[in-house]
C-alpha cells in the first residue's frame, strides 16, 4: 500500500538522523564523563576508548527508545503541519490504521532493545567492570602520586608522599598508615627508593625511619628504629564479585532476590516503555497546521522522562521490599497502556489532549529514611542557581543571536552600518550589554550557587541519615603543619576523619602528630569534633597517647641489610582521657566541605584557601588550580559567547531562517561546555599548566568568532543586504523608510548613537512641528503654509521664493551643488534663480519633492540630522547610490507612496488601531499617523473619521479610496509573485478548502496527481461548509475552495465549472422502488429520505424542488456525510439522496442506485477563486485537472472579469 511504504520509509529515514544524533550526544558525553575517571585515577588511560564503547552499548537500549518515539513523533507531526495527514484521512486512513505500519516499522527497533536490554546491558557492565578491577588490582607502587593521599587496593593501607623522582624510583617524606585485625602500623620514613631484583620481584626499600605499631587510644606500642626497611611489593587479587547490574538475565531469574527482582524488572520494563511510547506518538503527534509543533514536542520530551524516572522508582520500591515484582512489573506500563488507549479515544473524537508537568527529580532516594516529596523539591529548588550559573553564557549566546538574526531579517542592522556603525563599535556595544551578565555570572558562582549546594547536599544528607567521607574506606586524610603549635614548636599532623557529617561536624577522627624529625610523639582519638573559629577545634571523648624517649638509643647496625628491632623499653607511652581537647590547626570546616561539592562548584575564595593549604603540606594542587581559574574565566566567557553571537548580523535572510541561526546557537554552546570541561579532564591528567588550561577553550571560541566576524564583516554589505531590499528599493524609494526599528533601539539606541554622532548623525527626538512647509522656509517665505494639495498647486504654478532654497540648504546641510544635483539643474542655473529671487513651476516642483522625502525619512529616522546622512550616504539596498541621486527622477522618488497606501490599508484591517498596524507593518506610530495625514493633504478629502487623536471609521470617500488601494496593493502583491514565479517555477505552497463529499471522494486522485508533477508544492487542505469555504477563499485563507453548488452574499469571489454531478437514490436492492426504471417526485416522497445536512450538497434546491410539485417528503436523517446515509440506508431505515460522486462503483451488492438526473438535473462542482488572484502555474494545473475542458487563457479571463459567485 502507498500510504504504508511511504509512512515507513520516512521514519526509516527520520529515525537514522535521529540515532545518528542521539549517538553523538552520548559519545561526547561518555568520553567527557569517562576522561574524568581517568583524571581523577580511577580508571587507566589506557582503557578509555574500550571504556566508551561498552558504556555505549550498555545505553543502546536506551538511545533504541529515544530515537523509536522521536521519529514517530517527527514524522506524524510533519505530516500534520503540512496537511498530508488530512489527506490521507480524507482517503479513509483513520488513526488507528496508522497502528500496523509503525508497529511493522518498530518490530525490529523493539527486538533489538530487548536484545540490548536483556543481553548488551549486562555484558557491557561486566566488561567494563573487569576493566576497573584489573586496574584496581595493579601493585601499590603505581598508586602513588606526590602530594595526594591514596589508598591501597585491599583498603588496607593508605600512602602519602611528599615528592617522587622523575623516573619514580625514589621518593621522599613517606608516610603509610596500615591496618590488620584491628591494629594499626604506622610507618615513616624521610626518603626511599624502588629495589627490583633479578627474579622480579619488587620492593620498597624505605630508609632512616620508624614504625610504630600499636592500637590507637591505647598506651602499648611497639616502636622501631631502622636505617633500611623492606617492603615487598606484591599485586592484590581480588574475586570478581558480580552485581546485579552485571548479572546476566537467566541468573537474575535463577536467584531471585529483591536486588535481582528489581534490576529484572528494569531491563523488562525497557521493551515495554518501546511499545508503550510508540502508540502513544500517535495521538501525540496531532496538532493544528496553524500552530506551532514546539508544544508536542515539550510534552513528548516530558512524558519520556516521566516514564523513565518511574520505571527506576519501581525498581527502586521492588528493592527496598515495598512492592512486589510482579505489581513492579506490571502496574506502569498497564497504567501508560491506558493513558495510551484515552488518548486514541480524545483523538478519534477530535478531543483536545491535557498537559501537565510531572516532578521527574530525584525519584530513586523518595521513600529512603525521611527522604520525602518535599524534601526533593527543596534540594532541585537549591540546586537550580547552580543551573543557572551554567547556561548563562549560552543563554546569553541564544538570546544575542536570536536579536541580530530577527535584526538581518528586517534589514534592520543595515540602517545602522549605512549610518557608519563599525563591527568594532557594534562588540563594544555587546560587551557593554554583557556587563551586567558576567556581574550576575561571577555573583551566582561565588556567593548564591557555593552556599545553595552545599545546602541542598546537607538537606539531602540530613533526611537520608547520612554522612559524607571520601572515596578511601578509612575515611579522609588530611595533612596538617603547623609552624607553632602554641608552644612555640612545629608540628606536622596526619589527621584521618572518619565522617563528614552535614553540620560540618566530624566524627571518628584519628591524629598523628610528628616533631620537626618525623617522629612520633602523640596519637589522638576523638569521638568528635567541632570547629571554633578562627583557628581550632574543640574535640570531645579524647583519648590521647604522648610517646617520648626513655634514654638515648644506641647506633644502629651497621650490617647494609639488618634491621634493627629495638623492643627493650627506650620509649616511654602516655595515655589519658580527655573529656574535651582544644586543639589549634590550618583546618578549616571549608576545607573539609570539599567533600559536600566538587571543585567546579566550590567559590574562589574557598578553592584558593584550600590551594594554599596543600601547598603548604607539600600536597598536588592541580585538579584545584584548574578548577580556580575555570572559576576565575567563566564569567567572561559570557563576553565570548555574545562576541560569537556578532556575526549572525551580518547573514542575509537567505542564509536560513531565525529558528535555524538559533538551534546553530545551541550546539555552539554546547559545544563550548563540552569542550570547556573535556579540556579540564585533559589539563588534569597531563599536568598542563593550570591558567592555560581553563583559558584555551575560551581563546578557541574567541578566535573562531573574530575570525567569521572579519571575514563577514569584510564580505560586501550588497552580498549581505542586497536580497532583503531589493524589492522594495526597486519599487519606490521611500519603501526603504519603513524598515523596523523596534529591536534596533531596544539592543543598540545608546551604542549606536555614540557611533552615528561620529558621523553627524545624533539620535534626538523629532521636532514636533517638522513638516515640509517649514523646510521651505514657513510664513517667511511662502506667506502662508498650504493646508491642502491644490494650495501646493497653485504655489508652485506660480513659482516658489529662492528664499526656500536658502532655508533647504541650511536646514539638512546640503552644499548648492548637491541641490543643484538633486534638482536635476546646472549649478549656475541655481546661482541665477537666487539671484531672480524666484523659481520655475518646475523646479519649484521638484523642490517641493525633495522637501517631502526629507520629512518622510525624518519621520522613519526620528531626528533631521539621521535623515540627511542617511540621503547623502552610499546605501547597499540602492546598489551603491545615494537616496540624493534618485530624486530627480518621477520614477525614482514621486511614485505613489506605496507606504502610505500599505498604512491605510492595515489601518482598517487592525480596526483603525494605528499603533498595531504600526507593528503589523514594523514600523512607528507616528510615522503610520503622519504619512496617513500627509496622504489625505495630498488627495484633498480626509479618509478616516477622528475622534481627537483617534481614528474610529472610514470616510464615504475613504471607502472608496480604499477599494482603489485594495486593488493597486493586489496587482503590486501580482507583480512580485511574477518575478518569484520566475525564479521558483515548481515549489510554493497551496491552500485548498473544500466541502465534504469533494474532500472524500474527488479530492484524493487529484491530489495525488497533482503531488506528482509539483512534490515541492507544499498543499494544504482545509475542511468547510459551502459557505464557510467561500468565507476561506474571500479572506485568503485559502487560495482555492471546492464547493457543489453556489452561495450568495460573495461578490469578489469568482467560479469556474468542473466536474458534473447529479443525485441518485440509494436504497436496498429489495426495496419495492427498484422495480420502477424511472423514479418520480411522487414515489419518492412516499417513503422517508436520508439527505445531506442543510449545510451539504445541494440542499436548497433539492428542497425547493420538492416544493415546486407542492411535495412535503419526510426527512428520517440530515447526514454530514455519505457514509452515514449508506448506513442507514443498509439498515432499510430509508431511501437516501446523495450525490453519484459519493458511491462506490459499482454500489455494495446490498445496495441499488437509481439516477435522478431528470428529476433534479445535473449539477457543475464550483472551483472558487479570489477576484484579482495571481494564477501561479501549480495553481493553474491543479485547477485543469479538475476542469480539463478549461485552459489557462479562459481562466485568467474569468478571474478578471468578475465572474460572480452568486450566479446560479
């Protein structure tokens, strides 16, 4: 079927665009996220690529879903916007039959989510997870890293040293904590180096230091003394426990526990979420061509995410124990089947379908501990200016680009390049704009968006009974010096917190203090501990161990590999229990608040103070520094994105449509985030230097921008602005005045002003009394001021004073000789005139028109001086002349001001409300106002009726003069339409109305011929009444309508003849009129009728010609449709009268159809047009299919001597 191969072949085509896409996105994604990892050491940088495409895999399932459900949705909606879906229903396609070629089309999609779904989800993850673990499980030598504590693979030791030779085979200040059956070793040494020896094996020779071992808070420690200690060093292997994430399916089944249960449930609701979601984008999809598609697409957008938070809450619910797996499994996607099914019922009743807004956020931790609805809605509404923090530059990207394409579209940037704007004036102008953006940037990232975070993960923290620590599993360590304790000694400290508590309060909290050798002296532990400002904190439940020296310890051995064991009782143990213990330290609550937000999140000041603290313990700064200065150039990158935005001004309207230059905005700055945080990952794990790091992205995208900006800016301004004026400057000069200024002065009226008093141009507000006597010199020297067109007259057949060539010439700043040359008279010429005192009726005529195009640009530019420069300077949409050098000439400055026949117009059609036809037509009230007052001088007559200031009616004249501007107005819309017939032959777009029988029956086969020859018209099919066609047709909603008869009140519409038609009877084959050959009036009436609706086919007159027979039929059921009379008449209910275009040929063998054509004649289907329409070759061949007996001469003939609609 066509319908069926041509629906599946565009979502074919559709959902690979949109896989492509979608595959896109999640690769840079993944690659962003996994480069991270690898920065921040926890997964190998070799691994990477491997990383990204299991993790691609795993998320196949996923994309499948996106990608089934935004095709259908695309698809079906284009057909909506376009009106093919009307076709094809007014072919018999109802919703429902669009159920079997999608479901044809998704089989595959769906098997293959199943397949990823059941089969690649776990696979990926168990690859992936080997990955890790084979990584994890590499020998402790390679986890160290200078200035960072890490942690061993068993979690039972953790390392710290201070520095690492470049070829890692000796370090310094080492520092190793390790735990076994609950006792502590604690080994320091000032230098080591790496031994391997010949059969492989590695060790740690560590020399000059100690160890202690011993259980902290109690006093027995073992303490020894070496020169050279040997650490073997030997790779951990661990048994690769599964999770349920990496099971397979057939074990998930086999061991059912709640975690099982609850991750089956989740790769089971996956193929069901396909299903759900392509039914239900049909019904979605609908939507009126009038509209915009945005609103189906949010609630498509919406409803997906929705749908997938809820499946992850059921497994979350499946596996806290709360439901049942087969309750988990089942009750959301019966419950989306049934939305599905109410929206095909909405749907197939032309119901309008409800929109809502779900809460998708933090749905997996509802329901844990007092973890509640409300509780989630206050950490999104904390976690939101942190949001904002980050697409402000891209908002501001957005928005900019949005104002300079609407701005290229109006041409309305090329006024101000005209008037000398420079493109460095123009980014100076952005960056002072941009100001308070990165004001309102750096005042979220350094004050509202730190605190916010933190608050939110402590409001998340504190409903959930929870407590932070790091990655390690004993906890943070932190390093700790202090120059002076507070008994004028250094003390170096390892601090191990165990938890991080959302207060800031710690707990379980273990401190080793060193002296300035790096021994031993005190080991402290506390329940708890809680900071006062500036500088200490108070712990409480101390329990405190003073080691010290009992007497001198003798040399050690000298033996190069003997370690000396001094047990004998050297050193002497302490211990006390203190129930509170002051102690002084560089720690600081927003230090340890590092472990509440990441860097990126963290304000300067916090980072910087935190910077300076590693620095000073001698710990790596990078990743920190790094997120410094991303902190430090964000805010400006605002500037870069609006200096990106500069260069969509200087694109034609041409170079695609503001919706396209906008969606261009959005993946540029996606880009930039992307590529901003991918260099961060980058920076980290290179060791790239830290400020230019984060200011490369910047300086690429800055780069990238100055370099389209000069290579736009040095394109020629015609290459640019050529195509949007050309028209209009071609057809009358003074078109080029109603450009719109409405977005110029809102973004640039300052700016731009400081560049145009450069060039004699400063914006102030107009003389109120400007007006073209007064530029002539007033009273002064035309002795009175003319209030009509025929005063003009008479002055200038007696010629106007020299005396107005001197006030012309003061007061816009021309030389004589330009005048001279805007007269069109020799200079000399004019030098006598002055000197004669008066001028010739025509120079006088021409004076006068110079005079009125100055107060006409005067009015546009709101001030004389604009107006002047603007007449003097070289303008693109001229071809390079000046407006100065074309009024000489009739042709060039005296046509008959289309603008204000255009004003007039709009004026009567937005109800006299002159400020909308202002905006209507993008231009300013005023100049709407005067150039209306200025035409009725010059007619003599007023056209509206005024009330004060405002219009409320037309005139008897006015009426009339605005039939005459209707008509100039449509053969000038004509002549434009030649020259683009000329240049798009094949494509345009096609509006057809049509009444029911003609929509159903005739209309199909036409259309699809007619889609044939011209696949680039877009057609689109309106459904009416006769009368309500005609309405369409009259008011140019449609530029065709389809009738059966005719319809009075219409007298600028037009008919042509086409298809014949007549009425027959319909009854069942055994019904007793089937015995007669030739049916009458009579016989007719005698049994009830089934007849089209008073608004159908030939009602009237089928009424009327029962009357004339004085015949009252009995009228069983008005039908709208054929359909609906067949039915009745099957069920033998009646005899129907229907039109033979509307049967089946031949009829079901059920049915009988007997013609009536004696009875009621013959009829002519009605095309009808607009008197005056331009007949566009598409429209022509559209119109001789369905008349072929018509050409195109006796067409346009019809159409311009008004063949009336109301003519029987």
């Amino acid at each position: 079927m066509i319908f069926e191969r041509s629906l599946q072949r565009e979502l074919a085509y559709t959902a690979l665009a949109v896989f492509m896409v979608l595959l896109t996105i999640m690769l840079a994604t993944m690659m962003i996220r996994i480069v991270g990892f690898a920065a921040s050491g926890q997964v190998d940088p070799r691994d990477v690529l491997s990383l990204i495409g299991l993790t691609v895999i795993g998320y196949l399932a996923v994309i499948l879903i996106v990608t089934l459900f935004v095709s259908i949705l695309f698809v079906l909606t284009r057909w909506y916007r376009d009106s093919e879906m009307v076709v094809w229903m007014s072919s018999g396609i109802s919703l429902t039959h669009l159920v079997k070629p999608i479901a044809v089309f998704s089989a595959p999609l769906i098997a293959a989510i199943a397949f990823f779904a059941f089969v690649g989800w776990p696979w990926s993850n168990e690859q992936s997870k080997l990955l890790r673990e084979h990584f994890a499980q590499r020998d402790e030598v390679s986890l160290l890293a200078p200035g960072q504590f890490r942690e061993s693979p068993s979690n039972q030791r953790v390392f710290f040293i201070e520095s690492i030779s470049p070829d890692a085979t000796h370090v310094r200040n080492v520092f190793v904590s390790s735990t076994e059956n609950g006792k502590v070793s604690i080994v320091v040494s000032s230098q080591g180096h790496i031994l391997t020896q010949a059969d492989g094996e590695r060790f740690v020779v560590l020399e000059n230091g100690r160890r202690y071992d011993g259980q902290p808070g109690q006093p027995d420690y073992r303490i020894m003394s070496f020169e050279r200690y040997g650490v073997r060093i030997g790779e951990q292997r661990f048994v690769n426990k599964p999770t349920s994430t990496s099971t397979s399916t057939p074990q998930l089944i086999r061991q059912p526990s709640l975690v099982n249960l609850a991750e089956l449930a989740w790769r089971a609701g996956l193929p069901l979420i396909a299903i759900n979601l392509m039914l239900l984008a049909i019904p979605l999809a609908y939507q009126n061509p009038r509209r915009s598609r945005t609103i189906n697409l949010v609630m498509a957008v919406l409803i997906y995410l929705t749908y997938s938070n809820l499946l992850n809450l059921m497994q979350s619910w499946i596996e806290q124990g709360k439901i049942s797996f087969s309750v988990g499994l089942c009750i959301l996607h019966l419950i989306a089947a049934a939305v599905v099914v109410l929206l095909f019922w909405l749907r197939t009743r032309h119901r309008p379908l409800l929109s809502y807004l779900p809460m998708t956020s933090e749905l997996n931790s509802i329901g844990q501990h007092n973890y509640k609805f409300g509780y989630a809605v206050i950490r999104v509404a904390l976690l939101t200016p942190s949001r904002l923090y980050e697409i402000i530059p891209v908002a501001a990207l957005i928005s900019a680009i949005f104002v300079f394409a609407t701005m290229a579209a109006n041409s309305e940037f090329t006024i101000f390049r005209i008037c000398g704007l420079s493109t460095r004036r123009a980014l100076g102008s952005l960056m002072k704009i941009g100001l308070p953006l990165v004001t309102a940037t750096f005042l979220f990232g350094e004050v509202i968006s730190p605190y916010a975070d933190q608050l939110s993960e402590r409001v998340r923290l504190e409903a959930l009974g929870a407590s932070v620590s790091s990655n390690f599993k004993s906890g943070v360590w932190v390093k700790d010096t202090l120059n002076n304790d507070g008994e004028g000694r250094p003390v170096m400290r390892f601090v191990n917190v165990g938890k991080l508590m959302p207060d800031t309060t710690i707990r379980d909290v273990r401190i080793y203090e060193f002296d300035h050798q790096f021994q031993l002296t005190d080991v402290r532990v506390a329940e708890r501990g809680q900071f006062i400002a500036p500088d200490h904190w108070q712990l409480t439940e101390v329990t405190a161990t003073h080691l010290f020296k009992a007497a001198t310890l003798p040399p050690p051995s000298t033996a190069p590999n003997e370690t000396v064991d001094l047990l004998q009782p050297l050193y002497h143990a302490q211990q006390a229990a203190l129930p509170e213990y002051l102690m002084r330290s560089q720690l600081t609550p927003q230090i340890l608040s590092v472990l509440l937000v990441s860097p990126d999140r963290m304000s300067m000041l916090d980072l910087f103070s935190y910077i300076r603290h590693l620095q000073e313990n001698h710990q790596d700064t990078q990743r920190y520094e790094i997120a410094l200065w991303r902190k430090f150039f964000y805010p400006f990158t605002v500037w870069v994105m609006l200096a990106l935005s500069l260069p969509f001004a200087y694109l034609h309207t041409r170079a695609g449509v503001v919706g396209i230059k906008v969606f261009g905005g959005i993946m540029l700055g996606m880009s930039f985030q992307l590529i901003n945080t991918l260099f961060s990952h980058i920076g980290i794990l290179n060791t790239w230097p830290a400020a230019l790091t984060a200011a490369t992205p910047s300086l690429i995208y800055i780069a990238f921008g100055l370099i389209a900006l000069r290579w736009r800016y040095a394109a020629p301004i015609t290459r640019m602005e050529q195509a949007a004026s050309t028209t209009s400057s071609v057809t009358n000069l003074t078109e080029l005045f109603s450009i719109s200024r409405t977005t110029v002065y809102q973004t640039f009226n300052q700016q731009a002003g400081e560049a145009l008093e450069k060039k004699e141009c400063i914006m102030k507000p107009v003389a109120a009394n400007i007006s073209t006597g007064t530029l002539l010199g007033g009273v002064a020297v035309l002795s009175q001021l003319p209030g009509s067109a025929l005063e003009w007259v008479q002055i200038i057949r007696r010629g106007i004073s020299s005396g107005a060539v001197d006030s012309m010439l003061k007061s816009i700043g021309l030389s004589q000789a330009e005048l001279a040359s805007a007269l069109a008279i020799p200079e000399r010429t004019l030098a006598r005139r002055k000197r004669e005192g008066i001028l010739s009726s025509e120079e006088s005529a021409k004076l006068l028109r110079l005079a009125r195009i100055v107060v006409r640009a005067t009015q546009v530019f709101e001030d004389l001086k604009i107006a002047t420069h603007w007449l003097k300077s070289p303008a693109p949409a001229l071809g390079g002349m000046t407006p100065l050098s074309l009024v000489d000439t009739d042709i060039g400055a005296d046509n008959m001001n289309l603008h204000q026949l255009r004003f007039v117009r709009e004026a009567v059609r937005q109800n006299y409300n002159l400020t909308e036809a202002a905006k209507a037509l993008a231009t300013s009230q005023p100049g709407v106002s005067k150039a209306i007052i200025e035409l009725e001088d010059e007619l003599g007559v007023d056209i509206f009726r005024r009330h004060g200031k405002r219009v409320r009616s037309l005139t008897e004249p006015g009426r009339a003069i605005l039939i005459s501007v209707e008509t100039i107005l449509q053969e000038i819309d004509n002549i434009k339409r030649i020259g683009k017939e000329y240049t798009e032959q094949d494509q345009g777009k096609l509006v057809i109305a049509a009444v029911q029988a003609h929509l159903r029956y005739t209309l199909p086969p036409i259309v699809t011929e007619f889609k044939k020859k011209f696949p680039r018209v877009l057609l689109s099919i309106l459904p009416g009444t006769p009368s309500q066609v005609a309405e369409m047709v009259e008011s140019e909603q449609a530029d065709l309508g389809l009738i059966a008869e005719a319809v009075t009140g219409h007298q600028e519409l037009n008919l042509l003849p086409s298809l014949p038609w007549h009425y027959v009877a319909l009854m069942p084959s055994h019904h007793p009129l089937t015995a007669h050959e030739r049916l009458t009036l009579a016989e007719l009436a005698n049994y009830p009728l089934i007849i089209y609706d008073t608004a159908g086919a030939g009602h009237a007159k089928l009424m009327q010609t029962f009357a004339l027979q004085s015949l009252t039929p009995e009228i069983l059921l008005r039908a709208i449709d054929a359909d609906t009379i067949k039915t009745y008449v099957e069920l033998g209910l009646g005899v129907g009268i229907m039109p033979n275009i509307t049967l089946d040929t031949p009829p079901s063998g059920s049915l009988r159809a007997l013609p009536l054509e004696h009875v009621f004649g013959t009829h002519l289907t009605q095309i009808v047009l607009k008197q005056g329409t331009y007949l566009r070759r598409y429209m022509n061949a559209l119109i001789e299919l369905l008349s072929p007996s018509l050409n195109r001469k006796e067409i346009e003939q019809t159409l311009h001597e008004g063949y009336a609609i109301d003519s029987p």
